[in-house]
C-alpha cells in the first residue's frame, strides 16, 4: 500500500463510505467535505490516506484519496469488486443527482442529462426505468462495462443498497465471502496469529497449521485472554498468512531478506569497478587418491558486476582460506586463454600481460573488420584471429577491481586479504552480516553452476533431498569414475568459457536495446568501447605481490621460519648485512611465503629486483605436500612427545621422521582428511610458481636479446630494471602453457 503526499484543493474528489465527496474548504488542520446527500463534515489530515488504484496497469490515474477507517476496508477488496462497484456508484449517483461523480462541480460534458435531472419533477421509479434501458442499451451495441441488459428492479436494488450500505453496499456480496471470512475473526486473535507466524523467518523449522494454531492459543492463554476463533476461518487465516510468510524455510529467508534489500543493482559501469567473490560448496563429489575414496570440495568464484564476466574460479578443498582468495584475486588480475582445436580443449593458459583486450563476435557474427580478439601491447599490436563458433582462442580478461563485493566469511575479513587489497589500492565492500542478497548476482550465478555440475559424474544435489540413494557408495562410479579437483577445475573452466560465457544473460541489458539480452563476452566488449584501455598489472612475478611477507635474518646457517630452516647460494651477500638495511630496528630482511608450500621461500635482489627461490635445506628428504597447517600438525605432535624445547636440527628431524610415518604405507584415517587437502593446495601452489617460473624465464630471455641487438646496433638501452612491463609485453605471446604462441 503506497503512503503518498495528499495534495488538495477545493473542488477535489475523495472517496467516502457514501461514494464521492466534494473538497469545500481546505485548511492547516484538515478539510470540509460536502457528500452526495448535501450534507457538510470536518475531516483532519490524519483521517486521510491514498490508495492503490483500481487499474494497477495505469498508476498514474490513482483512485482519489479516501478517508482512513474506510480506506482500510476498500483496499483489501479484490481489483475486479472495487471496479464493479466504482461502475455502480456511477450510476446511482448520476440518477439520484444529475451527475455520475455526484457533483455540479465535478460535471463532466452534457450533464446534466434531462433524463436524470432530479430538478424536473421525474420520480426516482422513473428514472431508474430510463438508466435500465440505456444499459440495455449499451449492453446490446457492446458499449457498456456490462455485457448482460440490465433490468429495472436491478438498477433499484442498486439505489436501495446505496441508500443503506453507501459504496459498499453496492460490492457483489459473493466477491465479499474471503473479507467476510477475515471479518468473523477476533482482532486480538488475528493480531497473535500474525505474531507467532513472524517467528517463521527461516532460522527455526517450519512447523504445521495445526503446530500454529496450538501456538495461538497457548499465546492467547499465557496473556490470560479466552478468544475463541471459528474453526474454518481461522484455518483459513493461518493458511493466508502462511503462503504470504513462505512454506518452506528457504522461501522465508529469501523474503525476510527482501525488506531489507535494495530495489536497485549497483550501477557498475566498467568492467572491475565492482568484482564480487565467494565461496561455494560444489555439489559434485570428486576423488581423492589420499583417502581412496570421493570426499567434498569448494569451488571459489570472481565475477565483474558490471559484465557478468567469471574472472577467476579455483576448486579449492574445504575449507577455503584466505590464501585461497588471495590467488583468485592474482587469478583475477592476470588474462587467460583457452584454446579450443577440434576435441581438444586446453585450459585456461596465462594469455601474457597485454594491455588492452577487446572481445568481439565470433566470425560467423561479425563483420569482417572486427572478427578475433585484439590485444594492444605498447611496443606491437597484434590481432588473434578466432574460428567461427567454439573453435579458436577464448580469452577471459584481466582487470585490477576498484572495489571486491564479499560476505563476512572468515577469509575475506582477515587481516592477510585486507593487507593484500590494501597494498593495490581496491576497497573491500562487505555485505550486511546475514544478508547474502547483498551478493545476489554470485549467489545467483552459483544457482546457474548447477546446470554445469549436473553433467558430472558424482552430482549429489543442492541437499539431502535431492540425493541419490547410491551418490558416494563404493562401488557406484565403477561405469563412470569420478573426476579429481583438478579435472574439475579444469572441466568447470571450460565450462565457463564455452557455455556460460556464450549464453545470453537476461540481466545485461544496453540502453536503446533493452529488449535484447547480452552475453557476458558481447556486454565485455560493449563496455570496453567506452570504457578504452583497462590497465592491470604488468609484471611476470606478480604472483609474489600476493604472497604474505615474512622478516628473517640471514645468518650462516640460513634463515629460520617456524623450526625450518631455508639457504641457497644466493643469500651469501645478505648474511651479515648492517643493522637497518631492510628496517630500521634489526638486520631481517623480507621474504616472500606461500602457506600452500612452506618447502621453499622467495626473496627480491636488492639490485636487479630479480625473484630468488630459497628451498627448505632438508626439502629433498621429505616426499609430503608441507603446506602451513600440515606442518602445524606435525610440529603439534613432535612437541606433545616431549617438554623441553628442541634444538633446532632435532626439531626438523622429529618432523621429517613424523612426516615419514604418515605417508609411508596407508595413511591413518584420521590425518587422511588433511593431508588430502595439502596435496591439492601444494599442487596448486607448484602450478603457479612454476608458470611465473617459466613467464620470468621468458622475460628474461627477450630482455638479454633487447640488450644485445643495442649493443650491435651501437645504441645503449635506456631500459631500466624495473621497466619489465615492456620487456614482458614483447612476450606476452609465448604462455607458461609450454610456450604455446596465441599470436598463431
């Protein structure tokens, strides 16, 4: 019900229990109101309100304003009974008055009719004989609201309820059986009732009808009130209040969640003005060769707002944590690539760093001068042609978020993710707690998954409820194995860019082309047009940017994190360094750590900025996926056995020897879960050190032939160590992905 300012003058219409009243006089305090009947009354402001109109296809013709106790009994009439019974009014009024609104000042063209006007002495019979055969009438050449004649004693029914019921006498008493139902009803009981069922709202369990009316009236008995309700009406009542307040918990939750959401998008205009990441539980079981057998995985997701773009998707295991997301933002800030030749398609492979991508219609759609994808370096530019349809090179972008959309999970509100988004300079806007509506476009995509996740192996539902009977037995995937979470990431991402990507959105929608509806890809490059270039991140080392920061000191033995100890060759110019050469209070110096693979450590040269890989010295003994919390575990057990403190060389042998004991063989039961989820996060880990290994490799590699071809050419390059952006754009066509060239 819309609570509108009442605006009026003298000469306005309200709507009165009588039918309609003419405004006479307006002041601070109220109105004067003169009724059909001649008679004049005060009305104050308060005991006015608007109401909805009778046609809610044209809202801009509202009915007129209403006194309030009246307006509350009109407006819980159905739209076809206040029609009907505007249309009767109509017609009274005009035969009683002249006039169809009641009012000389509200005449409209040719009233008075002589055939109604009271003033010439025609009797009410009489009139009332004239309007039914005008309805007749009108009725017959299909002009009329009704397409029945109507007769005399009709039309005087209609005045005599008008006389005793005002306007609504007039309402079609078989249109006022569910408000007469209500009306048998106890105000206190109704008022209970709607108390007890707002309790449903989604955190408890949805109850019966019959669970709610006990609860009545206990409710009622506690208050010491005896209000006694009719058995049908009320029923009917709960059942009324139950379908507005949802029947299941889900829909209780989703429409709590509406009061309190917004009734606009957030108006993201550039793609990475707004990314939105989250969590998800995947509802395809995948195997795990630690446990022999399927186990449960996450699957974390990046999408721009703006295009509906999936950025970045990792299968992660459960439970994510906040070096987790820290990778999906690196994944969101570099572009990838995927190749599709014949059967054979790849995935998602490090694009290189370029500048500018613009996304364009496969061949087969678009015109000849805009087909492929072109990608604008500063130094060459180069267009990737792409086949029609699916085969050829799909790129997915990269961009640097102005802002990241997250719920309050645990990985995205701890100090490691905010550290990280506030080194880059991207704010972190946080839904309300308990309102995921507030990420409702990722939370709607994570619906949209499902029709990719039900194509596997192993689907085990959104729920209980939808689970087969044979989902994760032994021996029900025999005819159809399950996938890995590697084969799951890699089918997802394909997924993503071969179908998700490509299937129109009917949420991206263009100005002067509403009717349409976009694919993600086509709104990309609609955006990109006006948007030009977008700039991210132009270094082949990014992924260290993301990696936490440790401060050790390099002393002869090596430096020491967490009882390891790490050395290399490289570190022989940084054991005795003067105090404050790194900080001013000590002589440590910062190293790059990976929580996912804590075998090895990376620290930047001071002069050439170069990346220096510095592995564990006792890495080589051990075979085991040594992720953070893994070797938290492990160093747990090796310090219940005794209370002293170790020495540091006793300390990595205890935990080598323990390491040892539980991957050789079967793995005990209890620790399978874990070293499960340290071998997919260290695999993980070593696929994307290894592909900024080789783009590094590569950088370096055109960097050392930039430099000689100016020595040959007799100029001196002007490069300097930090410019890598431009060594690396140089590049960009040879992927980690075993150097495979984009450029053809």
């Amino acid at each position: 019900m819309r609570e509108n300012r009442i605006e009026l003058r003298a000469g306005s219409m309200v709507l009165t229990e009588d039918g309609t009243a003419v405004v006479v006089h307006v002041d601070r305090a109220g109105i004067e109101l003169r009724d059909v009947r001649g008679s004049v009354t005060w009305v104050e402001w308060p005991d006015l309100r608007t109401i909805q109109p009778i046609d809610s296809t044209n809202p801009a013709e509202p009915d007129p304003p209403a006194l309030r106790g009246f307006a509350e009994v009109w407006t819980r009439l159905s739209g076809p009974a206040r029609t009907e019974a505007m249309w009767k009014l109509a017609i009274v009024q005009e035969l009683m008055t002249g006039y169809r609104n009641g009012h000389q000042i509200l005449a409209v063209e040719g009233e008075p009719s002589d055939l109604f006007d009271p003033t010439l002495g025609s009797s009410v019979a009489e009139r009332a004989t004239r309007m039914a055969e005008r309805l007749t009438h009108e009725a017959r050449t299909s002009r009329g609201t009704h397409s029945r004649p109507v007769s005399v004693s009709s039309v005087s029914s209609w005045v005599r309820r008008w006389e005793t019921g005002g306007l609504l006498g007039l309402v079609d008493g078989r249109r006022l059986k569910t408000v007469e139902a209500f009306s048998t009803i106890p105000w206190e009981w109704r008022r209970v009732a709607n108390d007890v069922i707002a309790e449903l709202d989604g955190d408890v369990s949805t109850v019966s009808q019959r669970e709610i009316n006990r609860r009545i009236k206990a409710q009622l008995a506690a208050d010491g009130r005896e209000i006694r309700a009719p058995e049908r009406a009320a029923g009917q009542y709960i059942s009324h209040l139950v379908r507005h307040q949802g029947r299941t918990t889900r829909a209780q939750r989703s429409n709590k969640l509406r009061g309190v959401g917004g009734t606009q998008s957030y108006p993201a205009m550039v793609p990475g003005q707004m990314v939105a990441i989250d969590v998800t539980r995947s509802d395809v079981l995948v195997w795990c060769p630690t446990r022999g057998g399927p186990c449960s995985v996450e699957i974390i997701s990046a999408m721009d707002t703006a295009t509906r773009m999936i950025l970045a998707l990792r299968v992660v295991p459960m439970s994510a944590d906040s070096h987790d997301a820290a990778m999906l933002l690196y994944d969101v800030m570099r572009p990838f690539s995927q190749v599709v030749e014949g059967t054979t398609v790849s995935d998602w492979a490090w694009a290189g760093v370029p500048e500018q991508v613009e996304f364009y219609a496969d061949e087969s759609e678009a015109e000849d001068d805009c087909s492929g994808i072109e990608v604008t370096c500063p130094r060459s530019c180069r267009r990737l042609p792409t086949a029609a349809g699916l085969h050829g090179t799909h790129v997915v972008p990269a961009v640097q978020p102005s802002s990241i959309r997250a719920d309050h999970g645990s990985i995205f509100v701890s100090q490691v993710f905010r550290e990280l988004l506030a080194r880059f300079g991207i704010d972190l806007a946080l839904s309300r707690t308990r309102r995921p509506i507030d990420n409702g476009i990722l939370e709607r995509y994570h619906e949209t998954l499902q029709r990719g996740l039900q194509q596997l192996p192993g689907y085990k539902g959104r729920n209980v409820a939808q689970r087969g009977r044979v989902v994760g037995t032994p021996g029900a995937d025999d005819d159809e194995p399950l996938l890995t979470a590697g084969e799951l990431e890699r089918w997802l991402r394909s997924w993503i860019v071969l179908d998700y990507h490509r299937t129109p959105h009917s949420g991206l929608r263009v100005p002067g082309a509403e009717g349409i509806d976009l694919r993600p890809v086509e709104m990309f490059d609609a955006l990109l047009r006006i948007t030009g270039r977008l700039h991210v991140p132009q270094r082949p080392d990014l992924i260290y940017d993301f990696l936490p920061i440790r401060w050790g000191t390099v002393r002869s033995s090596g430096v020491e994190f967490e009882d390891l100890v790490y050395d290399c060759r490289e570190l022989d110019g940084y054991r005795n360094v003067v105090l404050g050469t790194f900080r001013e209070q000590d002589a440590a110096m910062p190293f790059h750590y990976d929580p996912h693979d804590v075998s090895r450590v990376w620290f930047r040269t001071s002069d050439t900025g170069r990346i220096v890989e510095v592995p564990w010295r006792r890495g080589h003994l051990v075979d085991a996926p040594l992720t953070e919390s893994l070797v938290r575990e492990v160093r747990g057990v090796v310090a219940r056995r005794g209370s002293a403190r170790l020495r540091r060389t006793v300390a990595e042998d205890e935990i080598i020897a323990e390491l040892g004991t539980l991957l050789d063989g079967v793995v005990p039961r209890e620790w399978r879960k874990r070293i499960g989820a340290a071998r997919l996060r260290r695999d993980s880990s070593a696929r994307d050190h290894t592909e900024a290994a080789v783009a590094m490799t590569v950088a370096e590699g055109v960097r050392q032939t930039a430099l000689r071809r100016g020595h040959e050419d007799g100029r001196h390059s002007t490069r300097t160590s930090d410019d890598t952006y431009s060594v690396w754009a140089d590049s960009w066509a040879l992927t980690p992905d075993s150097g495979h060239a984009l450029g053809g």
